[in-house]
C-alpha cells in the first residue's frame, strides 16, 4: 500500500472532498469548504517527493522531473478513486488529491433544477456547465451523462482531463477518453470524436478557441454538446466564448451561440445550514428567442433580465436560487450572502455580518 493511501482513507472517513500536500505543513482537508489539517508532522521535501513519486508511472516522474505538472485519475489500494494535480512549487513538490464519489450521483439526489433533466432530451446543439474550480461541474455532468445513459440508446464520447467518474454503459454505449493518455488535445478528441459516429460528445475543458470552435462544429452538425467553462455566470460565459475567438470570427461565433446554444448552468456549493454538506446552487440560462436576439445585437448585458423573467423555461438568476434555499433552510444564510450579487435581499437572513462586505460596502 503506497503510503498516501493512509491520509486518502482517513480523508474518505470525514467526508473531505481533497487532500492538500505542501512541504512545511501537514497533509490538509477540505472539508466541506474549509481547509482543515490533519494532527500530523509537518511535511518535508525529501518525504513529501516520495510519498508522490510513490504512486507515479516512471514516464509521469520524469514529466515532474523537468518541471511540469501532473493531472491524472489515482486509484487507491481501498478502491477509492481520485483526481490528482501534482505540480512544483518555490519550497517543493505539491499535490492536491480529489475524492471522486464511488456511487454515481443522480440528477435528483444532486437536487439540480428540473430542467437539467429536460435539456438531456435535446439531440442537436450545445449544453454548457460553468462555474470555478471546484463547484461541482465534473460532478453535475456524470449526473447528465448516467442519465442519457439509462434512457436513450446512443453513442457518448467523453473527453476528460483525468477520467474521473467511470461510466459503464447501459442502454447506451459510453466511451471514455483521457488527455494525454489516448489524446493529445481536446480539440484533437473532438475532431476525432465526429469520426466515430457520436450521438452526445462530453468535453471535458474548452479553454482555448481551437477547442471551442470544434464543439461548435460538432454542435452545429447535428450532435449534442456537453462542455464546461470557468465562467461565474451566464452572461460572462456568452461574453467569454465571443471573446476566445479572433476577430473575423466573432459575427459567426455569435450567429452559433444564437442559433445552437441550448443552456447555460452556472452553479457554486453553497454550504448547509449545519454546515456538514454542500449543495449545488444554480443560475440556468435556456436561450430563447429574445435571448437569442440579444446576443446576435451585442447586447449580453440585458440577459440577466430575461433569467429573472423566464421561470416558464426553468431560468433562473443565481440570487433566485439562492434566495429560495435560503428561504426553504436548505443552506446557510451566511454563505448564501457571501455569492449573492445584489446583498441587500439577503441581510434580513444572515446571523453574523461581523467579517462579511455589506451591501453598502460593496455597492450594491
């Protein structure tokens, strides 16, 4: 047993959902939201490196040796599965392990809006899943892509920076693809993808434009399109894709967004009011024909108002959602105050405004 494999199985035990390493403090836990350290010594370089290389391939040594970073999925001696991002830093090696649930979570039991479930009927176009690091957006399209797996019969290529959750196929056939391990890109696996009579392509990071303008190929010739991108909202997310692409290409990249844009889901964790889980928290965007109208006449900024008006179509802004958990006593007021935009609706909740920007402070 690699010697990891202790701090990964207490991890397990307490719920975490990482594991930090660093030389000159002991092994850390996020626990839901907070860093935690483990009654441990504080680590040093020599150990923390072996601990590491202890559960590395010699080709993934080497690739560390010369200064890169390491992304790939790790499986313990207990069975536990893990995303691991190792990379070096002015003091040393460091790694952070996430914890990839074992069970394949539901689109219920991740209590995601109800018309998650109906943008899964779609057959042609493109669903995008947003948020930061670490909201669960990895986590919302297993649930997405189980889902297609049990109720349609189809062909799903998904393109992921590691694999993480494991898909066995069911009514339909799912195909998992690693990069760097069987692509050299995600752009590569898209065009790759379109080649092997797809019916859904997951991809699993569209971070640059060569990327992005292949999934709205694909999209656009009649395949339907999951992706994530590390945008914080709606709008910012059209903004983004307009951005990414040069110049000459932008009129045709806004004609794609207006035309074969199915949703966008941003969504943070927002933690519980006992401060023991976190639940997802999400803004839907489902383009329209006014949505649509918007963003071929440059004028994204008024989106917003079509999600507060447009619950008919399952749309909601953030600070909706937010207020209706709050509301229900399904999360923490205080947290749900800390990712609101407009604060002001959200004071008559909170417990503790001592440590938290108020409204006034923060312009809103």
């Amino acid at each position: 047993m690699a010697r990891i494999d202790a701090f990964l199985k207490l991890g397990m035990a307490q719920g975490c959902s990482d594991l930090h390493l660093a030389v000159g403090v002991p092994p850390m836990l996020r626990m839901h939201g907070d860093l935690v350290p483990i009654k441990f010594r504080e680590l040093g370089d020599a150990e923390l490196d072996g601990y590491i290389t202890e559960v590395l391939t010699p080709t993934q040594v080497a690739t560390l040796r010369s200064g890169h970073d390491l992304d790939f999925a790790y499986v313990s001696s207990d069975g536990g599965r893990f995303r691991a991002n190792v990379f070096r830093k002015e003091t040393g090696v460091g790694a952070v392990f996430r914890t990839i649930p074992t069970k394949m979570p539901s689109i219920d039991q991740l209590n995601l809006p109800p018309v998650v479930r109906k943008l899964c009927d779609y057959h042609q176009g493109m669903i995008l899943v947003t948020g930061a690091t670490g909201t669960g957006k990895s986590t919302t399209l297993a649930a997405m892509i189980d889902h297609l797996n049990s109720t349609r019969a189809l062909n799903i290529i998904s393109l992921e920076d590691p694999i993480e959750f494991v898909h066995r196929s069911k009514t339909s056939q799912v195909i998992q693809r690693e990069l760097g391990t069987h692509l050299p890109t995600f752009a590569e696996g898209v065009r790759a993808a379109m080649r092997e009579d797809p019916d859904v392509i997951l991809v699993g990071e569209m971070r640059d434009a060569e990327t992005i303008s292949m999934a709205m190929t694909a999209a656009e010739t009649g395949h339907l399109v999951l992706g994530t991108l590390h945008t914080n909202s709606a709008t910012k997310t059209i903004d983004r894709i307009i951005d990414a692409m040069p110049a000459e290409e932008r009129e045709q990249t806004k004609a794609f967004l207006s035309q074969s844009l199915i949703a966008v889901i941003t969504q943070v964790l927002v933690k519980s009011p006992d401060q023991r889980a976190r639940r997802a928290i999400c803004e839907v965007l489902v383009v329209t024909k006014a949505i649509s109208k918007l963003i071929m006449t440059d004028q994204s900024h008024q989106i917003p108002s079509q999600l507060q008006m447009g619950k008919e179509y399952g749309m909601q802004l953030l600070d909706q959602a937010l207020l209706a958990a709050v509301t229900a006593k399904e999360v923490d007021p205080d947290d749900a105050y800390a990712y609101a935009s407009d604060k002001k609706q959200f004071q008559r909740f909170t417990t503790d405004l001592g440590g938290i920007p108020t409204a006034e402070a923060t312009g809103t």
